[in-house]
C-alpha cells in the first residue's frame, strides 16, 4: 500500500549545472532577499537554499497529508483512453490531487509554511491570491493548525470568483479586496483610482506591508521559490510508489512551474542521477495567453510586477505582461520557477501551448469518459495527453497530473453548457477525426 | 488496511418485526407496484424484496467505489473537541463521505444502480432532482459506466442552483427544467401556470413518463426505498472496520433516511443480533423544517406528492406538508424510510430536530475547527454531536457522518459570510458558555 512519502526531493542537488541564484536589483539599494528573509517562516528559508537531496517531511505536516487525503490515487484512464480511440495502443493515467478538500495541489505546500509559521512563534499568516486556490489552500492550512490567515484578493476575483471567497471566510481568514484600505499601498492604489480592479502585484505588495507591520506574521508563498516547488514533490514522490510502468510521457501543466515541478521533479531526479527515465519525455503544457516556455526568453527578471521581491532567471514574457483574461487564471503568470526554466533551457523539459477553446474540448471529452469535471489550468495536461497519445507509437505509457477538479469553477463550465442545453449535445470537434 | 467491502448489510434480515411492505392506494385501480417493477432496474427490484442479510457488492461497482475514493476516511476530530471545549473528556469521531468526486454519499447508491440498468440493456438512466446532489451523482455514474443520464431538475433549483446543474451538463447529462416541454405531465404544469416554479412530486411524475416512453429506459430512485438504504451501508460496512472503539453516540442526518441508515445499519444490526453495541445511542438529525421523526405520526402515506409512487409505512408530516424553504433542501422530506421509521418506533433510534440558524453556527465552528466546509444538510449532524459531547459523561465517544462538503453550496454560506467581512469576525453565540 502507498503511504505518504517520509521526503520531499530537491532536484538543485541532482542539477547538471548550478541554480541561477535569486538575486537583488543591480541599481537598487533596498534588498529583496533580505526581506524575503525577514517575512517568510525562517524554515522555508532554510530550504529555500539548502542544497540536501532529501528534505524530511515533518511528522505533522504528514498527518496534515493524511488527513487531507493524501496519498492522492493514480488512475487508469480507460474511458478517455476509449474516448479518443487509443484503448489498446496507448496507457494513459492520471494522478488526482483534485481530491484534496481544496480541489487543488496548492495545500501541499501551504501546510508546511504555515506549520513553519507555527514554529517561528507566528499567529497569523499573510497572502495573495488571485482566483482564489492559494488564497484557499492558505485558509484551510491555518485553520488546521491554528492560525490566522488574512488573504488579499485582487478586487475584480473578490467579486466574481464568489465561491472560494466565501469558502475562506467560512473557514476563518479574513480576505480583503485588493486594494484594500488595511495597508499605505492599498489606500495609495486607491486614491490614484477609486475603482482599480487589482492586481497580483498589488495584493502581493499588500500581504507583505501588512506582515512587516507585526513581527508575529508571516508571509507564505504560493509557487515559483525553489523550497515551494520542493514541497510539491510529495506529488512526485508517491508517483513513483504508484507508477506501474516507467512512462514515455509525463505532462502536467505549468502556471509558476510548482505543479509541472512536484509531479515530475523526483522522475527526473532518477534521470539526472542516471537511474531510471532516460526514455520519459516531460511536458510542460501552458496557456496561449502566458506561453513562457515556448516563447518567453531566457533571463533575469522580476518575480512580480512591482519588484517587491527578487529577480530570478527564468523564462519569461517580461514581468510586465498582462496576458489576456483566461478561465485558467493559475497560468496567467510571466514567468516560471528558477529550476524549471533550467531544466527547459537544458533541453530536459519540453513545452507546448494550448489555447481556452482547444482545451475546453479536451475538458468535455475528459468529463463525459472519466466522471471528473477538470480545473480549467489543468485541461491543459488533458489537452497536451490527448495530442499525444493520439500521434504516440502503439504502447506507449501516458502519464499526467490532473491537478485539480473544476467544481468550483462552474462560471469556466457554464461557457460549454450554453452550447449543450436540453438534450442538444453538439458532437465533438474531434469526434469525426 | 481498510478495503471496500464486499457486502452491503440489509437490516430487514434482523428486524425484530417485520417490515410493513409497501402498498398500493386501497380505492385505486392502477398498481402503483407493478410500475415501479417496471420502471426500476430489475436487480434493484430484487434487492427490494431480498430477505438475505448480506448482499454481495458487484465486482465493477467495488471497483467503482474505490475509484470515486472509497474506503472514505474515519477521523478523529480533535479540532473541533478543542473548539467546544470537550477536549480530554469526549472524543469525537467522523466518517468523511465529502471525499466523494460528487461531494456527498449519493453516488454509493447511483453507482450500482446505473449499473443495474446497464444489466437490463438499458441505454438512458432518468431521475428526478431538487438541489442536485442526486441528479449529479447519477450523472457522474452514467458518466463513469457510459450510459445516458436524463435529469428533471425542479425549475426553480434549475435557475437558482447552477453549479450543480452546469456539472451535471458538463458530466453529459441531459438537465431538463421541471416542469418541462418533454413529457404530458410538464406540458399540462405549464398550460396551466407558465411560470410554474416546479416541484419534487412533479419532478417525479416526469421522470417516470419518460422512462415509460422508451424500454431501454430505467428510473433510478435516490432514497427511502430499502434497497437504495441498502446501497449506503457501504458507509457503516467500513466504519466496523475503521472504529477503535464502540461509540456511545452515533448520529447522522436524515433527508429520506438513507444516509442514517447507511451509516448506522451494520452497527444497529449488531445490537439486534446480540453481537454489540448495545449501549450505543442511534440519533437522527433532522431539521425543524421537516421533523418528521420528531413530530410526524407513524402510519401509511405516499411516497411523493404525486401518488405516483406507492404507499409506505413511515414517519410522515403528510405527502402534501410544504416545508418552509432551508439550505439544506435534501432534509425537506415529508417522511423517512420504512425500516428507519419503524426502528424510531421501536425505540432503537431517536430524534431530534435543529433549526437553520443553529445549525449553521455549529457549521461555522466545525468549518474552522476541523477545515472542512459542510454541506448545509450534514450541520445538522454536527449540531446533534456538539451538543451531546457538551452534556455527555466524561470519556464518552461521539461518532458522526458527514455526508458531504459545502462547496457548492456557496450560496448557503454567503449568508453567513455577509456578517464576516473584513476581519470584524463575530464571537461565536456559544464562546461564552
């Protein structure tokens, strides 16, 4: 039987060539680093730059885990596989973090920090969240461990992604609209424009004044860090428990890169160390609206808009890209963690982009065949899988992560519904191929 | 390790009377028995009319169950014994079925029941459903077996309940709004009142015309029949494996009954037949709404509105009682299952019934206690185990189900929310007892 793993992996040990270190402005006298240093729980940062293989998961936050239902199933997808007309030629599964009671990956790193929080002497933890999933993850960590959470929500998702607002505040954050009145940033946004819908920029400028005023919060993060993306690696850690065959494919999709990171991560640590994988190709499948793997450059640049926080080298499409609205808002960002830009730019990880309608098809085909309606981000892995297994040699093995469910979703799904109302159920696209 | 089990548990083997059958209206020619023969899956009928203890689970709906997540998790809920004070002095217990892809235990029974019409050579499923669990546990089960699912969804639930509706269209399911064009029944409802808002009886009668239209048709039934109660024993089949310890509550909401039953009845036959148990206190939660077990009276009556349905002997506020409209529309119930009615008469199990606003205040307690949000029906369970681990002898143990998560029941929430914005959290009522 799987258990949950007793490590996360840390592939900067197994890298071919050193991490590009996150560094400060060249021009500018205040430091980045020395602030992340100064908001997040002090164990992060301890991870953030250990170079250890193996990071010891803390008895806590591995009955944390348990408790939320992990070890998550790996599934064969024999409708799909039937679906899309490979049953037979191809083996597809699926790893589902959509049973976790957030509905995503996300509360497998926002356990950690927020018991690393905990460890610091902390009362309450400090965030922003955009659509919402972080902002979850982050409120459903504390209240089981006891902290406060405050969360800043871009004001324009406050106010249309109702349901995991009002799921945070049930379970006890406080969440603010971003701007909010609470922090000189947020009044400042304010009085230049009333109305100003938000940014992520912004709400992170916001979490983090608002944890500097109190040496008792601390500021949690939700993706791109390299000890965030570690924590991920449970994911990838019990894929090899479960994985019954060594796969040709494995495809997750990429927003700050921890998804894509923690589900592939401990595979291509075998592959790197020489072990195991040397067949498995990695596919990174992004959004058309922010596709930086395919089409962002190489470089250092801001992790944020607002250079709150270090420059990192990564691909990126400029930190101050606004890519086109997407349901999919978890693949907006511009860049991608340090580690996986590095693993790309070495020709280890492949990337291909989707664009909403493509995707949405994929989604359709998925729910009807597997009885599980997908995350908008992740129909980019179905998308990518589907592609694949479609043109892959006969016997080949499909591995993706389904990283999360879309029940929480429906306004993505209602787009597809007004097409399939009262018994008038269009054809598939691909259905005649 | 817990596994599925392989049998689901009839209680009517161990009854120390027997169980009233059902009946046809006296003064009526139209057997309303043989329509439900004709109707229902022909397993289902004989599971209906089995005397036998143990049912076997079919192989593919096992495989199924473990599928959608099952064994679902038994946990200890310290959080919420540190909340309400009874820490060290009670210990508190709860099956999680929220774990469920539909988010609650309606797809232990939709799942063998659609199996059973895939056994007839049945190509569509049809059903009825008000807020939607039921509705979306069938389409998730046509989904998972790859039979058509054809739901009448009360109109007025249709437009107001939309995340379930559009992830039922999403799983593939035909939603129709009730009263609908499709069958007589919906067309008379609407000649006679366009906007007619619908109801369940209604609802019924549509469903039931529809599947009448076409042989490869079969009705599939949500609760109160004691072959679908049966179906949910898979819940309390896992709890013996799961208990350390035997309760000294046990306690559950009661819609229609089948989600009491299916986590009490293999515990309560095991006090019937001698073998334990027998010190445990069996509590059914309902709502102030539709206290049928607390204030009904114990006599035949209809199943539904309609008299579409036959007569049942049962707890009943009357076929025609209108309940005040709740959240928690799957307890709005006139009546309850038979054998469930009739171990209330016999003293085996008792009542009680909870209003709106004091279930909702134990929700937000145990939402930030244990970071689960419940759905609107299952507070009504929390509310009963807050309440007796507060007067309960010291070292009592108090095990609950919670039969589903709250995440689409948003809008459930928002009422509370609207009184928790911005960090001005009001105290709980009961912090200062």
């Amino acid at each position: 039987m799987v258990d949950v793993p007793r490590y996360w992996y840390n592939i900067v040990a197994d890298l071919p060539v050193p991490l590009p270190p996150l560094l400060d402005p060249l021009e500018d006298e205040d430091s980045r680093i020395a602030l992340l240093v100064k908001i997040l729980p002090s164990r992060l940062i301890d991870e953030e730059y250990t170079l250890s293989r193996l990071i010891p998961i803390p008895e806590r936050v591995r009955e944390a885990y348990r408790k939320a239902g992990r070890p998550t199933p790996l599934i064969r997808a024999e409708g799909l596989e039937k679906a899309i007309g490979v049953h037979g030629r191809a083996r597809i599964y699926y790893k589902y973090e959509g049973v976790l009671p957030t509905g995503s990956h996300k509360l497998n790193t926002a356990v950690p920090q927020v018991y690393y929080a905990l460890l610091d002497g902390a009362e309450e933890v400090a965030t922003e969240t955009g659509a919402g999933q972080w902002g979850l993850a982050v409120s459903m960590a504390a209240a089981m461990l006891g902290l406060k959470a405050t969360v800043f929500m871009t004001r324009s998702s406050y106010e249309k992604k109702k349901p995991r607002r009002i799921a945070m505040q049930a379970l006890g954050a406080t969440v603010h609209p971003s701007p909010s009145t609470v922090t000189e940033a947020g009044r400042r946004a304010l009085r230049e424009r009333p109305d100003h819908p938000g940014s992520l920029g912004l709400a992170i400028t916001e979490a983090i004044e608002y944890v500097l005023e109190n040496p008792r919060r601390r500021y949690v993060a939700g993706s791109v860090l390299e000890s965030v993306v570690t924590h991920q690696t449970v994911i990838g850690q019990e894929l090899l428990q479960q994985l019954p065959e060594e796969p040709d494919y494995m495809i997750a999709c990429v927003g700050g890169g921890s998804n894509m990171a923690g589900f592939t991560y401990p595979a291509l640590g075998m592959r790197l160390r020489g072990e195991g994988f040397d067949k498995t190709q990695f596919i990174a499948a992004e959004s058309t609206a922010a596709p930086r793997l395919s089409k962002g450059t190489y470089r250092y640049d801001g992790l944020d808009t607002g250079l709150v926080l270090p420059l990192a080298r990564m691909y990126s499409l400029g930190k101050d890209y606004v890519p086109p609205p997407i349901h999919a808002a978890g693949l907006r960002y511009h860049g991608a963690a340090p580690s996986l830009s590095l693993l790309r730019k070495l020709g280890l990880v492949e990337a291909a982009a989707y664009s909403q309608e493509e995707v949405f098809e994929a989604a359709r085909i998925f729910a009807r065949a597997e009885a599980i309606l997908p995350a908008p981000e992740s129909t980019h892995a179905i998308k990518a899988a589907i592609d694949v297994a479609r043109r892959a040699e006969p016997g080949s093995v499909i591995v993706f992560n389904l990283s999360g469910h879309g029940l929480m979703d429906i306004d993505a799904y209602e787009k597809i519904s007004s097409r399939i109302v009262d018994g008038q159920v269009p054809e598939p696209a691909n259905a005649r191929r």
